[in-house]
C-alpha cells in the first residue's frame, strides 16, 4: 500500500476535489469523524467547512494546516468498503490524527479503487500536530498494516533506462502515468524549445502549456500538462507541474534547454533526412521511410491544411529538431511546398561535370620521315624535359621517359603515349634547318 500525503492551506479546494468525484459518481463518502454527514447523502461542501472550522482556533499562525492523503492498496488486493474504512481509521490512529476531525473517501474513477483522507494538523488549542519525520513514518505504518492484513506489497514504481514509455490509458492513474512519461522524456530526449517538447510529448499523448500570470503581485511561470487521445483531445483535468514533481516544473524544462545546446549535433539526422527527402514523392512516402530510420515527423497544419511547423524526432541519436535547425530546405515552407504545392518546389538535378576528352592526333606522313640526327636530338631533349619536370617537382619522382610522358595531374587529358606537344614543336624546327641552303666545306 502507498501512502500521498499533500501539505496545503485550501480546505476548501480539498473537499471540492473529492466532491467533484462523487459528483461524477466516481466517489462515495466511508466515514468521518467530528463531521456532521448529513443522512440522504447530499454533501454540502460550504456546510462541512464549518464543521472542520468548529474545531479549529478562530486565529493562528500555521499557513498549511490541511492534509489530503490518498491511501492506495495493490490492485490486486479486492477490498470492501469497510475494510477500506477499517484501513483508514487504523493509520490515522498510528500516524497521531485518530482524534482529529477528518472524512474518508473511496474513489473508483480508475480499476484500482483507493482511498482519500481530508483532515488538519491543528488541534482546538491552535496547536500544530506533531509533522516530524511524517512521510518516514507513514512508510512504516502502511507496511504494518501489510502484514497485519496479510496485503500484497507495493512500491513506487522506479524509472529504469529500458522501460518503454507509453501512451495513458484512461482506465489507469493518469496523473501517474503522465508523470512517468514526462520523467522518461525529459532523460532520454535532447529539445531546445517548448515546441520541440510538445513534439516528442504528442507521440505518447501529452501536451503542455505554459502557464504565466500573477498572484498577490508576484508573477509566475509554470507548466501544465494535459492527457490527451490519438487525436489530440484532452481526455483528463489537466496537470500542474507541481503535482507531477519538480522534473516536470518550468527551470527543470527551461534547464534541459539550455544544456541540449552544447550536445545535439544535427549532422546525422540532417543526412537521413536529406537521403529520404530525395528519394520520396509524396508526404505519406517521406514519412512511411523516415519512420524506416527511426526517425518520426511532427507536422503542424492551419487551418487551410498548410504546413506551418515540422518537427524530427530521431530516435536513434534522441535529438528533437525543428526542420530549419537542420536547413532551409526542411523547414515548414519548404516542405509543405515539396508536397502541398510542387509548382513552387525546386525542380531539375544540379550540373554534373563532364571530363573533357581529346582524341589522339594521327602522325603525318611529313612527321613520320625523319633523319637519324632528328631522332637522336629529338631523344634528347625528352629526356631532358623529363629531367626538368622531375626536378621542379618538389613532391614528383616520377621518371618520365619518351615511351610515358605525362604531365603530372593531367592523365586525363592526355592524347596519347607517343604525343607530347613540346616534342613536336622541336622536331618541326629541327626539319625546318634541315630546308636550309648547303654549305661545301
């Protein structure tokens, strides 16, 4: 059995809380003690205010003298509604508020059938009751009465690194359950907005709000949370972030912000993304194959069913990104004019570079015909541009020979092994002095 002990200075909000459930047929009164409960079972919240007042000093010091606790046996434990009230009783006799006024309440707004207590914490003489080490000894007491009445044991449910995280089923304790999946996102995910939370809340059902006001001249900023159905409408009262805890509250969010900025790198979800974008030709394609990655997709719509807002969520890498955190050409515009408007999208393939190839030039008769001097001279001087280029060249030790001569960088746009433009030109003039006029010695 789990014991919830709230600390607060509403009575009032805590008596409507519990009279809502009975309104809804949800909660039925077991038993008070001090309070008058009237016999055809209508429950006036105003006239039991004055009751709990009665016994309370008209004036005081003590700013949270209410205490709501919710007992809450295992679900397989089937109790009546006297045991239930038997249970009740018996702790608050341990916990030292058997003689306080107080009213118990069953509430069956989920399978699991529990208990709720409304008492104070100040005695007629405006005195406050003993508080120290409350919740150590609340623990203590539930498990004895585990074992006087042979009840099954029930822990707090831990958050393990491998626990899925699920959508809230109606039928269970939503708050718990939203609370969990809030606790998992927020450990697991990397985000940097509040929009960027939402999208990673909405795939288990779960939305937030922030929450900015004043109260008593102070202004505050706070969160709130909502449990929705696969078609996002709210199916609960929603959530303070208080009441889930403090990894729920606007610093702890507004802190995972902060530090998100210094680990997500958007490089690997950016390449995924890029890859399935160009090989998909309409939206449903593009989500079906992201979700192949591991990666889903938030998309936010007006009115008019234009994208105004597109979300990643790569679960792989656990980073939540906004599509112009990974480029122009995935934000909201453009992807809802790749699919909600082509004429506007960007259409060819970009320039590819062709090589440039040059085919071989055929010899002439004239540069085939050629007297054993030109050939020697011509031998020469290849070898010594080969020397040249192999000497300039501070990273080259290539020797370069007249049967393969290439210009370092350039294979490709080389005609041929035999052909090398500067020895060409050299045999040219060396035929040209050959034309000359002769001279008799």
């Amino acid at each position: 059995m789990v014991a919830k002990i709230s600390i607060g200075s509403s009575l009032y909000g805590a008596l409507a809380y519990n009279g809502e459930k009975m309104n809804k047929d949800e909660g039925r009164v077991l038993g008070a003690n001090k309070i008058i409960l009237p016999a055809d079972g209508q429950i006036d919240i105003a006239r039991m205010v004055e009751n709990f007042n009665a016994f309370m000093p008209k004036t005081g010091k003590i700013k949270k003298p209410v205490l709501h606790i919710s007992l809450n046996p295992h679900p397989d434990d089937r109790l009546s509604e006297q045991q239930y009230e038997i249970l009740a009783r018996e702790y608050l006799d341990k916990l030292g508020f058997g003689e306080q006024p107080f009213i118990i309440y069953k509430h069956m707004d989920i399978d699991r059938h529990h208990i709720h207590i409304v008492t104070v914490n100040v005695n007629e003489q405006g005195k406050r009751l003993n508080q120290d080490f409350l919740f150590r000894r609340s623990k203590k007491i539930t498990t004895e009465l585990e074992e006087k009445y042979n009840l099954h044991k029930t822990q707090r449910e831990k958050i393990t690194p491998d626990m899925p995280i699920k959508k809230p089923d109606p039928a269970g304790d939503i708050k718990r359950q939203v609370a969990n999946t809030v606790k998992m996102i927020g450990m697991r995910y990397k985000f940097q907005t509040l929009g960027e939370y939402n999208a990673i809340l909405s795939l288990y059902n779960v939305k937030c709000e922030p929450a900015d006001g004043r109260v008593n001249r102070r202004e505050y900023h706070g969160l709130v949370y909502f449990a929705t159905d696969d078609d996002g409408k709210v199916i609960a009262n929603p959530f303070k972030a208080s009441r889930l805890g403090k990894f729920a509250s606007r610093t702890a969010i507004d802190g995972r912000f902060e530090r998100a900025k210094d680990k997500i790198d958007v490089s690997t979800t950016k390449r995924k993304v890029a890859d399935v974008l160009a090989n998909s030709a309409d939206k449903s394609g593009f989500v079906a194959k992201l979700k192949a990655q591991n990666i889903d997709v938030v998309f936010r719509y007006t009115d008019e069913g234009r994208i105004y807002g597109v979300t990643f969520i790569d679960h792989g890498t656990m980073t939540v990104l906004n599509g112009s955190r990974l480029g122009k050409e995935f934000s909201a515009n453009a992807i809802n004019d790749r699919f909600n408007n082509p004429a506007n999208a960007p259409t060819g393939t970009p320039d590819v570079a062709t090589p440039i190839v040059v085919p071989p030039i055929e010899p002439t008769l004239e540069d085939a015909t050629s007297d054993n001097q030109s050939q020697t001279d011509t031998e020469q001087h290849t070898q010594s541009l080969g020397s040249r280029h192999q000497s300039s060249g501070s990273h080259s030790t290539t020797d370069y020979s007249d049967n393969d001569f290439t210009l370092p960088g350039l294979d490709l746009f080389q005609p041929g092994l035999a052909f090398n433009p500067d020895e060409e030109e050299f045999r040219r003039r060396m035929q040209r002095k050959k034309k000359g006029p002769r001279h008799r010695f």
